[in-house]
C-alpha cells in the first residue's frame, strides 16, 4: 500500500553541470504517429506540465530546466506514459515506444547513463529472484518441504544481495542525484532516522538541493518525531459519530496507535490479532486507538463493525491526507506504534506474535 509507487517505480539519474539554457529533448515514439505529448516534473508534492507538444510523424521536441538532474515524465495524451528518465540541462534524445514504458533508450543525459548500471543490475537480481520465487511455487505444488525452504533462503539471501547492492551504489555516488533517488527508493519505507540521518550526511554538498535529498530529510525529520523513546504527538480527531476525541485521554494504559484502512487488506488480515491481544489484555491496562485512512463513512464504519473492532476509532476520512498519518510520517499501512503509560514510544509496527510477545514482556508475564 504504498503512497509513493508511481515515483518508486520510475527511472532517475546522475547530477551534472548546469546549463543556463536548460534542456532540449529530442524525440520519437514509435507506434504512434499523432497525438499531443506532456512532459510531467515532479515538485515533491504532485506531478505537473512543463511543455507540451505534437507529435509529427512520431517526432517530437520538449524543453525544460533544472537545477539538477530530476526525473521527468513523457505522458502521451492524458494518460498514457511512454518514457521515464533523468533530464539535465543540454540535448537529449529519447526513443520511446507506444507499447512499452521499458523500452525508452535516451541519450545525451549523464545521469541516465549512470542510473542504468543500478537498474540493469537490479533487474538482473530481478530476475534471479522470480526463478527462485518460480521454484518455491513449483516445490509448495509438489509437497516438497525441502525444497520449499531452500528456496525461502535463497529468497531472503537475493533481498539481502539487493540491499547491499543498493547501499554500495549510493556509496559510490554521493555526488550523483541517483543516490538520494535510490536511497528513497529502496530503504526510504523502512529506514529509521537515525539511517537516514547517516545516508543524508554522506551525499556531497553539491547535491544538497535535490528534491530527493529534501524528501529524505523530511521523512527523518518526520521519523525522529515518532522515533523509539520519544512522546507520541498529541492530537485529537472525530470518531465514527463526529466526537473528538484526544490520544493523551489515554494516558495511564499502554496504547497500540494502530494506522489501517477498510480497504487496506494486510490492516483487514492483522486485525483479528489485534483484537486477540485487546481481548486479552484489555482489562489490564492495554488498550487501542485506530486511526483510520479511509475516506468513505460507511466502508469504515462497516469494517469496524465486520472485523469487531470494539475500541476507539478517528478518521478525518481524508485518505493519504489524513492530518494524524501526515504528522507521524505514515507512508504504507498497517502502521503501528505501541506506547507506555506516559505516552512514550516504545516499539512500532509489532504484529502477530511479535505484538503478543511484547505484551508478555509489558505486563511481567
């Protein structure tokens, strides 16, 4: 359930010198001869038109600028995406294709020059990790446990390689806008300030201004709000029947702060264990307050009833933009923080037995 898949899944690269007449970008998409062609930036908050054009013949020209390296859009129509990558500030050209975003072959950038060494890699690990997910089914279909656990290790040890990979890489380019965008998006999830912190103070001054730099440090500083040890944010928001109501009420239990939606299908999944450990552990001091990202009344209240979630629940039903998910740094759900009687922090995103076990261990059992 991520928020940011679209920038995830998209092409970047490399910083170089700036030009002061911006970029010029080259172009032909095959398998479409009319048409209106967009160029799409991204400012961090949402994706916007830089320059529009016709096609003739397939052909296009589309200009721009950036201060560094940014990855841009082409958007074929209103919808239709055909080439993702780095722009810089000269000529590019982009050979795009109608029927494959994956095909776009661009020169004349730098940048995409060295982001193609991290992505030709990465789908080189890809690829290895689909034969041994391939290998896991076929060993499941077959009742073959050995096999089905040879294959989970070498699954764990390829998400392991790709890690490594990934760091070594933005290692390697601390001067490049590709580490920050890397960085974003192979361990901007799950990394914690203290991380990030780490990563953002390696990258070289130059690249300091990038929109993903900047991204980064927003989600650190977000993180070290919510960081272990630290106070929960206050806040009071409505519940299902339009009553505010205040998470400090709460002080004096221990308190799972639980992010979930009705259509989010892994919160739907958790939450018969969350209701084990409140039914357990209700009458002892423990207890939980949703925070729902829904945006339609009835689909929440719906799922609280069908799911028999009896304690407290608060939703601005504002989706991604739910004001409480926004100020604790939210980006995927279920999300989770456990609290002490004083409203510290100390543990996120337990679930299952890893939620009951520390609940043994909060009440001396």
């Amino acid at each position: 359930m991520k928020k940011f898949l679209f920038l995830l899944l998209a092409l970047s690269a490399f910083a170089a010198c700036s030009s002061p007449d911006g970029f010029t970008i080259k172009g032909n998409i095959q398998g479409q001869d009319s048409g209106e062609v967009a160029l799409l930036k991204y400012d961090g908050k949402q994706w916007n038109v830089e320059d529009t054009t016709k096609l003739d013949n397939g052909n296009f020209v589309l200009k721009g600028k950036t201060d560094l390296p940014e990855l841009r859009v082409i958007r074929l129509g209103q919808k239709k995406l055909v080439s993702q990558f780095f722009a810089e500030n000269g000529k590019i050209n982009v050979q795009a294709y109608a029927d494959s975003l994956d095909k776009t072959v661009v020169t004349g950038s730098k940048s995409n020059d060295i982001f193609s060494q991290f992505t030709d890699e990465m789908k080189r690990l890809s690829s290895e990790a689909k034969d041994i997910q391939q290998r896991y089914a076929k060993a499941r279909m077959s009742g073959d446990e050995d096999g089905m656990k040879k294959a989970q290790i070498d699954i764990e040890a390829m998400v392991d390689n790709q890690k490594v990979f990934a760091k070594n890489f933005i290692r390697e380019h601390k001067n490049s806008t590709v580490a920050p965008f890397v960085a974003l998006w192979q361990f901007g999830q799950t990394a914690t300030y203290n991380d990030l912190d780490t990563l953002i103070a390696s990258f070289d001054p130059s690249i300091k201004e990038s929109i993903y730099v900047k991204e980064l440090q927003k989600m650190a500083d977000q993180r070290r709000v919510t960081g272990i040890g630290a106070v929960a944010p206050d806040f009071t928001m409505n519940d299902p029947d339009g009553n505010p109501f205040t998470l400090s009420s709460l002080r004096g239990k221990y308190v799972l702060l639980d992010f979930w939606a009705s259509w989010c299908a892994p919160c739907r999944q958790e939450n018969p264990n969350v209701v084990k450990v409140y039914n357990e552990y209700k009458d002892k001091g423990f207890t939980v307050l949703g925070v729902s990202l829904d945006r339609d009344h009835d689909a929440w209240v719906k799922a609280i009833k069908d799911d028999h979630l009896t304690w407290h629940q608060v939703s601005d039903l504002q989706y991604w933009n739910n004001k409480v998910a926004k100020e604790y740094g939210v980006t995927s759900i279920p999300h989770s923080l456990l609290l002490d009687k004083d409203g510290k922090i100390i543990a996120k995103n337990l679930r299952g037995p890893a939620l009951e076990q520390k609940l043994k261990e909060v009440f001396g059992e």
